[in-house]
C-alpha cells in the first residue's frame, strides 16, 4: 500500500519545505519536488502543512484514582489521540504493592492491544519496591521495551507516593538500565498540612485545592528530585512543570549540564490558578495545580527559548458526576483533565499566532518525545520513520466542544476556546485514521512501540 500525499508544506524541526511526501507498506519512503510514485491514494495537500505526528508523552487511560476510574479507557483515548493529529501516546500503567512490573504491564498490554487506535508505549509507576525485589526487573522491563519509570512524591494517602530513599534507589537502578525516571514533583506534608487546615476552616472550595499546594509547594519537590539527580549523576524527566521557580532550578540544572528534562502541559500554558475561583472550579481541579500569572508566562518563556523539552497533556478526564464529588469539600474531586486531543491543535494554533514556530511546535510535541524517550522509527518526517503524518491547515478556525471531541467525557476544561487552524486528516504508518472531524481508524490498529534504552 503506498500513500502520496502531494504539494504540501513539510514541517521539520530545522526547515520548512515544499514537497511530495511517499508512505509505503507504513514507513516514509521517499520526500521530494514532484515525485513520480504510483500510490494506491493520493492526497493534495496544496495550502496545508504536513507534521509529524504528535506524540502524547503522557496520558492516563484507564486510570484508576479517587474512587474511580478515568473516563477514557484504551479506546476513547486513542480514537480522541487521533483525531487530535497525535499518532502515539505513552500511558502510565501502575505498579501496586506486590505486584511486579512486567506483570503491570503485560496487564495493561492486553487491555490496550485490542483498542488502540494509534501506536502506544508505556511508562511504568513504580509505587512500591516490594523489598527491593522491584528493582532487579529494571532490566526485564527495559528489554521488553519499557525505558522508563515515574515515580510519585505525591499522593501519599492513596499508596502512590515513594519517599526519597526509594527515589534514589529508582534513580540509580534506572541508570544503571539506560532509563529515565520520571518524576511528579510536589510536597505532600505540606499539602496534608494545608488540607487538614483548610479543611477545619470550613474552607473547601476548588479554590483551597490551589492554595494547599500553590507554587512553593511544587517548587520545593521539583528543587529536591533535581538535587538528587544531580547528586548520583542520574537523567530526571519532570512531568507537567507548572511553577516558576520549579522550572528555574530544573533549567539551571540543565545549563549546568545535568540531564533534566521538562515536560510541561497546555493546561498550564492557557489557564491561571484564577479557574479554581470559577463556580465550575471543581472540573479545572488537577494536580499540580494551575498556578498564577508569573508562572504561566515563565512556561511560555521557556517554551520559547527551549528550556521546556516537551509538551505533552497529562489527559486523565472524569465525568462531570464524579467531579460533583468534590462541590463542598476539594478533597474528594478526583484530580485529572481531559487534553490529549487539544494538544497539537493548542500548540500549533500557538505557532500560527507567532508565539513559537511551527518547527518548535513539532519539536516539543514530536521530535522531542520520541528523542528521548527512545522511539526511533517516530516523531520526525524523514525516510525510514513510521509514517505518522497529519495534515494541518491553518486557515481552519476550531471552536473545541465537548461534543465535537471523540473521548468518552462529558465536559471539557478546553470548552468554548478558539484555536486557529486545524488537523484535518492523521494517518498512522499510513493509514488514514481521521479525515475533516471523523474519526476512520480501528482500535486494534495501534501497536506496541518498543523502546530502545540509553537515549539519553
Ligand atoms: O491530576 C492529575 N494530574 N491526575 C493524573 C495523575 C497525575 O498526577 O499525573
Ligand atoms: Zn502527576
Ligand atoms: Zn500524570
């Protein structure tokens, strides 16, 4: 089966061309001025932009927290991926006390193969190190694919949390497999301190989830997972960055030559702290918190000058019933947003107001994820690489509705924002998976993308 899609604006990290573009049997097999291929489909692209497609480095389908589940499981997270231009997304199955990880994740992978609409990996949480013995299926996992981990310094109460023993035991065994470690960097004494005040105040509106863990709370966590992985010389990927002086630290650590990287969320990027004050403040709730104005304009500014390393959503929605949970007390709302199919429409829409380049965009949403999270045959259009490509026009206004996305939610912190041009077809490794609002993939189609180690 060969793709030719024709006359468009190919957009790589570096440049920005005009070219034919020739998918065969699912790999990108020939670029260039006016090529001369018998395709099975042809496509004009005339006017459009052709990106790589996006990578979500992080979503939580499935996930199971705060009583629940998250609203997207496999395959409306995938079908929503798609239809968002986002052509793999990396989901974080859960290690739980005495369970092993290949266990987790041979699990979750039969739960994902049979949905998947787009190509998936997986991260692993690692929440307990079940005597240590956790530690010794490192390399198991990283040969099976799975290059990295993430750990929690939160969530301390739902049995998620690692103290920071168990984080630089992480940090040294990661290392010593060529993986990364990710980290969700925020205080949990002081967020326990601050909720069971607030809590014997009468104080428990959305607004109080912000203030138990505003931005010297984040900053604390994030200065400290630096210190450590600066410490033993190990690499730290910091997920959803959402504070200035957090992301300060990581960026001078990095100057300084230490490998950290820094994933941040759109979430953070468009929205203050100001949204918990909403009447509806309950469904913004997420965590980390949006914080205030200082911190989204460093975000920006990081993003612009390339301290951020990617952007990548943090998609765990929940029903509007199950935010309800949590209307007189923040405690109980289930933290998570919906985001995986505004993602690259955000972040491109972003470029077409001139605030970064489309180049940059499709470097934080492609070329970067798959960089360093190893995913050799992804996130760049170049000859050899999986054909995951999105056509994006830019002349096309979007207003996001809840009913116009694919996921299985029913409400949207992105509701009612424009964003300006759009994805109007994504195909994965060649094949059409959305075209002009309408999701036409399979869930199924989706595979495993095993890592390679030592990226970084
Ligand atoms: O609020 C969030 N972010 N929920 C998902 C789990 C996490 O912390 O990433
Ligand atoms: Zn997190
Ligand atoms: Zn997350």
């Amino acid at each position: 089966m060969t793709l030719l899609i024709k006359n468009g604006t190919i957009v790589t990290v570096s440049e920005s061309f005009q070219a034919d573009i020739a998918v065969k049997d699912g790999v990108i097999s020939a670029i260039g001025q006016n090529l001369d291929i018998k395709a099975d489909k042809v496509v004009d692209a005339s006017g459009k932009l052709v990106l790589p497609g996006a990578i979500d480095a992080h979503t939580h389908l499935a996930m199971p927290f705060g009583g629940t589940q998250s609203a997207d499981g496999y395959l409306a997270g995938t079908r929503a991926a798609a239809c968002g231009g986002v052509t793999t997304v990396f989901d974080y199955p859960m290690q739980r006390k005495g369970k092993g990880i290949l266990e987790t994740i041979r699990e979750r992978k039969a739960m994902c193969d049979p949905e998947a609409c787009v190509d998936y990996a997986f991260h692993c949480i690692i929440t307990d190190l079940n005597d240590n013995t956790i530690l010794d299926e490192f390399q198991a996992a990283v040969d099976e694919g799975i290059t990295s981990f993430k750990c929690f310094l939160v969530y301390k109460k739902e049995g998620m949390m690692v103290d920071d023993g168990t984080l630089v035991k992480i940090l040294l065994k990661a290392k010593e497999v060529g993986a990364l470690t990710n980290i969700h960097a925020e205080n949990p004494d002081l967020i326990d301190m601050n909720i069971e005040k607030f809590l014997k105040e009468g104080k428990t509106s959305a607004w109080y989830h912000y203030l138990s863990r505003p931005e010297f709370v984040e900053a604390e966590a994030d200065k400290r997972a630096v210190h450590w992985a600066k410490s033993v010389d190990a690499p730290l990927y910091i997920v959803h960055m959402a504070d200035k002086e957090g992301l300060e630290a990581a960026a001078e650590a990095k100057r300084q030559g230490h490998k950290i990287f820094i994933e941040t969320c759109p979430q953070y990027l468009e929205f203050t702290s100001d949204v918990y004050k909403r009447e509806d403040g309950r469904n913004f709730v997420c965590s980390p918190p949006m914080k205030g104005e200082e911190s989204k304009e460093a975000l920006w500014k990081a993003i612009q000058n390339g301290d951020i390393d990617t952007v990548a959503t943090d998609h765990c929605p929940f029903q509007s019933y199950e935010k309800d949970w949590g209307k007189d007390d923040f405690t109980k709302i289930p933290n998570g947003c919906a985001g995986v199919e505004n993602l690259y429409p955000y972040m491109l829409s972003a470029a077409n107001e001139g605030k970064i380049s489309f180049n940059r965009a499709v470097e934080l949403c492609a070329a970067n994820p798959a960089k360093i999270f190893g995913c050799e045959s992804k996130g760049s259009l170049a000859v050899g690489k999986d054909g995951d490509i999105v056509i994006y026009d830019p002349d096309l206004d979007f207003t996001i509705t809840t009913e116009a996305m694919h996921s299985d939610y029913d409400h949207t912190i992105w509701e009612g924002i424009t964003v300006h041009g759009y994805p109007v077809q994504t195909f994965v490794r060649g094949r059409l998976v959305y075209d002009q609002g309408e999701f036409v993939g399979e869930p199924g189609y989706g595979n495993f993308i095993k890592r390679i180690p030592n990226q970084v």
